[in-house]
C-alpha cells in the first residue's frame, strides 16, 4: 500500500525553494485551510492563486513547470553592499502582505496632505508634550491614515524599515527588535519617505539599514539622506543635528546630560543619547544611557509593544474574516 500524495506538495515545494517553508506557510493559512481543497484542477487553480496572493508571487509561475516568481513593485533599495536584493524578496513579500492586510482593515485615508517636519513638530509640542516620541509619532501616523506595522519574525537577511504604498494608501513597516529609543528615528526617517514623495504604488523605499547620517553620494544615498535631515529636523528642530560633548561621557552622565537637554530644547533624550553615541562612535556608552533613560524616565513599556496596542487600537482586525489569523500572525498579536 503506497500512502496517497498531498496535491499540495508541488505546490509546497515550490513556496519553499522561494524561501517560505511549510511551517511558516501553514501559519498563515486561515484556520479552515485543508490541503484537499487541492484535490481537483479547479482547487489547485485556487490554492495557487490563494498562496500567490499571499505571498506576493506571480500566480503562472506556481502553475508552470518553472520556479516561483516575486511580483512586487519596483522597490528602491538602501542595503549593505553584501545583501543581494533578490535576498530581500521574502522579507518584502510578508511586510507588504502585513500593510495590505491592515490598509484592508484600517478605515482611515490619508488625504495626501503635504507633509512638513517643522509642521510637524509644531503641531505635535502645541499639544503640551515635552518632546516627540516614539509614542507621539506613531500616534500622529495613524491619525493621519498613514499605518504603523512592526512585524518582529520576517526571515533574514531583512529590512530595517520600509515605506510603501498600497492602491495610493501610505504605510511604514518597522521590524527593529531594540526595546527603546532606536524606533523613534527609525519611524521619522521612513515618514519622510512618504512625505518626500519618494513613494509611490510603483516605488517603494526599503532600508535594509537606516545610516542616520548617510552623506549625499548619487540619487539613492540622496533620498536617505533627505529622508534624514526630515526626521532630525522633525524630532530636533534642526535637520543637521549632531551632539557632541567636551569630554567622554559615561552611559550615567550622557543619560543626565540628555534629558537636561531634552527638557530645555524640548528633544527626546533617548535620541539625544543615540545621537551622541552614533557620531562618537560610543555605541556601548549609549546603550547603557538607554537602559538608563527607561529607569529615569519611568518607561514601562517597549516601543514594539507600544506599536502593536496602537495598531490594535486603529485596526478592526476581526473585520478581517479568514484572513485575521494571517495578519495577528504575522504583528505578533494574540489571539483574542
């Protein structure tokens, strides 16, 4: 007795030589999903479809004898010069899969109003905050229609950062696992993506790595580099802000010294200390004002979870019927 094949395998198969093994698959599959559906010609025909769709691949290339095609939008990379785009290609398939998804759930528009960093900033300290935080910015984002995604288990190499747009609908998907006071950069730069018009349904801007201070060198360093000066003009007042300090600091002292700083110059002292440590090339000591900061300024929560109750706060995610399961799956979101 020979066991019956699963008309899935081919198929299966495929997904996998493009990078998304069957474990993963079967995550964010919708809970009713069983391989049978596949048993016929006109099953196969949707499973294919279902799985192209969810993946971002040409659906021909899963019905013909050749591999699995990407089919994703002409994206604008800034990597390390190691990363082959092509290793990006699952990454940026469940990241835009993540927008998609949430831009199906999320009943804002953005109006397509011209964005401005020192508008921006304005707006955001006349409601009475100290500075521009993580916090504040995420919450900006989605009060403009513009969704925030942290999506924690993308398979590497990854990026860092990715402003797209969906049907002409914005959305930044921020993967960083660091707790505190690197998101708050890392968002500022990826909204001047969008602010800049660096983003369109055909282009999209993906930041292998986000180089805070990545130096005018052709058109692709230039629009990282625009979308720097943004986010520190943004968070800073001042679009070349570098902070710099007689003498060497200790993680205790430059934790100090920031929040002095932050409260008179109204400036998040977690970039403040990043910011130092970034152009002293003393990344320990900022890590260690960082754990610092959170003791002082009484932060009990991480900016990943600080993303995710702010993105279930915005998004009706049950509106999503069999595809709900997908999109938790792939925030990182329980279950309700």
């Amino acid at each position: 007795m020979t066991a019956q094949k699963n008309p899935m395998q081919p198929l299966y198969d495929k997904l996998s030589r493009a990078g998304f093994k069957k474990p993963l698959v079967s995550k964010l599959l919708p809970e009713w999903w069983n391989d049978e559906v596949a048993s016929t010609p006109s099953g196969y025909q949707g499973a294919a479809l279902r799985l192209a769709k969810l993946f971002s691949l040409r659906y021909t290339s899963l019905m013909d004898a050749g591999p699995a095609e990407f089919s994703l939008a002409g994206r604008c990379f800034k990597r390390q010069r190691h990363i082959d785009e092509k290793s990006l290609d699952q990454a940026s398939a469940l990241a835009s899969l993540s927008a998609r998804l949430t831009l199906r759930a999320f009943d804002r528009h953005f109006e397509g109003q011209a964005l401005n960093a020192a508008d921006i900033r304005s707006h955001l300290l006349s409601r009475g905050l100290p500075w521009i935080d993580f916090k504040a910015l995420v919450d900006y984002c989605w009060e403009l229609g513009i969704p925030v995604i942290f999506v924690p288990s993308l398979p590497s190499p990854k990026m860092q950062g990715l402003a797209l747009k969906i049907d002409g609908r914005p959305a930044i998907v921020l993967t960083s696992g660091r707790k505190h006071g690197y998101l708050v950069f890392d968002l500022a730069h990826e909204l001047g993506h969008i602010a800049l018009g660096h983003v369109s349904d055909d282009d999209w801007v993906i930041d292998e790595k986000i180089d805070a201070h990545a130096k005018s060198d052709g058109e692709q360093i230039d629009i990282e580099a625009e979308a720097n000066q943004f986010a520190l003009e943004l968070l800073t007042g001042n679009r070349n802000t570098k902070f710099t300090a007689k003498v060497r600091l200790t993680g205790e002292q430059l934790a100090q010294h920031s929040i002095e700083y932050g409260r008179t110059n109204m400036i998040d002292p977690m970039h403040i200390a990043l910011n130092y440590a970034f152009i002293q090339r003393v990344m320990a000591v900022g890590n260690s004002a960082i754990t610092d900061l959170v003791r002082l300024l009484g932060i009990k929560e991480t900016d990943q979870d600080t993303c995710q109750s702010t993105f279930l706060r915005y998004v009706d995610i049950e509106g999503l019927d069999d595809e709900e399961g997908t999109l938790r799956q792939l925030i990182g979101a329980a279950v309700a």
